[in-house]
C-alpha cells in the first residue's frame, strides 16, 4: 500500500501518519524525517540540504525527491509505504510519478485530510510551550495548564513559539494553498483522493482514514 497524505498545517498529519502506518505495517515517511537523517548521517544530499537551511533558504525540489527516492528504495518500504510532507508542490508529485512509474510502482491512495482555516489558526495558535522542557505541550482551549502560564509538569514558564502566533500561521496557510492545494486537483485526475474531516478525536479521524483506503489494505 503506498499512500500519500496531504492537509494543511495542524490537520493533525503527522499524529495521523504514524497511526496509519502502524496499523497497516508500512513505514511513515516525513520530509522533516529525511531532513533529519541524511544531515545525522552526513550524506551529500544531507550536507546539501543544511547548507540551504543555514542560509534560510528552501531546500531546492532536488534535493528533496531525491532523499524521498533513496527512502523508498530501503528494504522496509518494498511492500509499501505513507508519504508524509511529501510531494509538496506539483514538481516533486511528478516526480515521485517518475520514479513510482521507473519501478513499475504506483501510488493506491492519496488522503486529503480537511480543517476549516479558523480551526487551523486556533489549534496552532493557541499552543503552548514550556521553556524547559519542549516535550510539555499545552493548549489554551484543549488542554489549558492548572495555572496560566505555568507549566503543571516541571513549574516552567510556558510560552508561544513565533511560529505559532496567528500572522505566521496565516502565511503558512497561504503557502499551503498555492503550493501544495495545487496536487490534490493532480491527483484527483488520477482518481486517487479522497477527502475527509480531520475534525473530532484522533481515533476516529484515522478510523475514517482506514475505511478510506483500497480494499487491499
């Protein structure tokens, strides 16, 4: 089962992969992830990679489709794997077509998890985090600290990270449209997607997403 899934940010995508990926026995592949390892590991890609992060610039198309391939083409994913972050503009989803299309692969399903914008801005914009210790994560509606400001875990002073107050959010939101909204129509021409609420408990939005999937899964 290979599956890719799109949504904007704080659609709860990466809580979602995982989940996904468990239950179905494949790997959960993240941009953040490739990132992460091929700079660890001191790979040329990573090495390129970091030298655009450094000069805060994008890391190119490139760069990225090509970690996406090597990720891919590792023994575990042979039976299948869920695209997190990747392909995000039309670019890098042709190519992961070529490359699927080069080992005579084909993605089976891509899911379009869906979040009103407002709800967006208020689940990213109202998180909350500890100086301390970045693990101590609270939300002003959903999961409020016993006193504001404070956190309940270790005493530590909460606070908003800058790429979570409500103008950063709203660009991020403006990129997601007019970079990545752009594959979901590609890939309906595919007659692969399938759109579904990413609202109510985690447990039935991937219950949702599980029933979304091809018979085979």
């Amino acid at each position: 089962m290979r599956i890719v899934l799109v949504g904007p940010p704080g659609a709860g995508k990466g809580t979602q992969a995982a989940l996904l990926a468990k239950n179905l026995g494949i790997p959960h592949i993240s941009t953040g992830d490739l990132f992460r390892a091929n700079i660890s590991q001191g790979t040329e890609l990573g090495r390129r990679a970091q030298e655009y992060m450094r000069a805060g610039e994008l890391v190119p198309d490139e760069v990225t489709v090509n970690m996406a391939k090597d990720r891919m083409e590792q023994e575990d994913a042979a039976g299948g794997f869920l695209l997190d972050g990747f392909p995000r503009n039309l670019a890098q989803a042709e190519a992961l077509d070529g490359i699927l299309r080069d080992a005579e692969l084909a993605l089976d399903a891509v899911l379009d998890l869906e979040v009103p914008e407002d709800e967006v801005v208020r689940r990213i914009a109202g998180r909350r985090m500890c100086r301390n210790d970045s693990s101590h994560i609270f939300h002003v509606d959903y999961t409020p600290p016993k006193e504001t400001g404070v956190c309940d875990v270790c005493g530590g002073e909460l606070y908003q990270r800058d790429d979570d107050r409500e103008d950063t959010v709203r660009k991020r939101l403006e990129v997601y449209h007019s970079e990545t909204e752009p594959i979901i129509d590609y890939y309906k021409a595919q007659g692969l997607v399938t759109t579904l609420s990413a609202l109510g408990a985690v447990a039935d939005v991937t219950q949702r997403a599980m029933s979304a999937l091809p018979a085979k899964a």
